[in-house]
C-alpha cells in the first residue's frame, strides 16, 4: 500500500521514507502530488497536530496519508521549545538559529535532561485512524557536535555523540521516530 507523507519537512521525509522503506512501505510525498497546502497546527498536542496534517493530506491526495508531529522537550524549560520546537524565536531564524537561542535560554541550567517526542498519526484507505508515539531520552550538550541530521540534532547527546554526529541509518534505528513508526507497523501489521 501506498502512504502520502503529510510533511513538506524534507528531513523529515528523508527520514520516514528511510524507515517505512525498511518495512516495505511505499510512500510519495505532497510535493509529488502537487500539493503545497501547509496544515496549520491548531491542536494543543503532538498527536492532535500529527492527526489534523494526516487528515487533511489523506483527503487531498486521496491516498491514505501518515504524518509526524515532534519536537525536543527539556526538562529545564518545563517541556520546551515541545509542540514549538520549529516556530522557537518567531520566523526569522532557521535551525542553527533555533539551537543557538535554546543554549542562550539553557545558560547556567545543570538539568540538561530533554528527550525528543514523536507523534505519528496515520489515516487508512477506510478512514481508520491510528496514532502512535516514540520518545528518546539523551542530554542536552553545552556546544553543539557534529553536521548530519538537522534541527536539535548537533546538541542531542545520546550516550558517546550526538544525533548530529550519528550515521543516517544508526539514527533510524534508534531515534523518538523510528521508534513510533516501530509502532506503527506493529498495529498496521495485520490491517495492510
Ligand atoms: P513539526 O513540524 O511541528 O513537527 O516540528 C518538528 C520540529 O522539532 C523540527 O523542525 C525540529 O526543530 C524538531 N525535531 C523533530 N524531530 C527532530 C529530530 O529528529 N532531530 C532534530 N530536531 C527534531
């Protein structure tokens, strides 16, 4: 079965494709539909926003549509940036810009704990809904450490490097993502 992904995030895409691709999940993104809409984020939780962006794709695309909501939760900023983590600090910065600000606000903190938190929800051809949730424990670096992966990957630090600095296929296997879509093939299993 074919899957529409609900996110134009192409790090997010890269990386779905990658895991689903390892479960023999077909997908195609919005942009190859030629879909552009962007799915605004009215939901007050990661399941909630992941399960409005899955419905509304689903019923453009007219393909049954998974999409993923996420965001790095730290224990020091009472569980931000959270649902925020791609709007912190307004528009005006990008992803260097956004862990570069969340360093300034970490300055003087000791609790580094933080995990990343992953909602997917997915939409079935009979209009089943299905949504799953992966987490990732690790600690926040002072400085950030390696180039691969994007957003708060250089200052995520799981036992001996970051998410940055972690091959493609080894943050697949372990990452708040692949562990919900983990999940997800697990009660998908016996309805595709
Ligand atoms: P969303 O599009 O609202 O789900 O925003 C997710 C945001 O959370 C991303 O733009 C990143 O800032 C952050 N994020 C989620 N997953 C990851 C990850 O695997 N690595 C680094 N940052 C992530």
């Amino acid at each position: 079965m074919k899957f529409v992904l609900a996110t134009h995030n192409p790090n997010k895409i890269r990386e779905m494709g990658a895991i689903l691709g390892q479960f023999g999940v077909e997908v195609v993104s919005p942009k190859e539909l030629g879909i552009t809409v962007d799915v605004e984020e009215t939901g007050s939780t990661f399941a909630e926003n992941a399960m409005l962006k899955a419905k509304a794709i689903c019923e453009l695309a007219k393909l049954p549509a998974i999409a993923d909501d996420s965001g790095l939760c730290v224990d020091a900023l009472n569980g931000g940036p959270g649902g925020y983590s791609a709007r912190y600090g307004g528009p005006g910065l990008d992803d260097t810009g956004r862990w570069q600000l969340l360093l300034k606000n970490m300055e003087g903190k000791e609790d580094r704990a933080c995990r990343f938190v992953c909602a997917i929800a997915c939409v079935l051809a009979d209009g089943e809904t299905v949504t799953v949730r992966g987490e990732c424990e690790g600690e926040l670096l002072h400085e950030n450490h390696g180039a691969g992966g994007f957003g708060y990957d250089p200052l995520f630090y799981v036992p001996e490097c970051t998410f940055g600095e972690l091959a493609p296929e080894v943050k697949n296997r372990i990452s708040h993502r692949a562990r919900a879509l983990g999940r997800l093939r697990d009660v998908l299993k016996d309805k595709i």
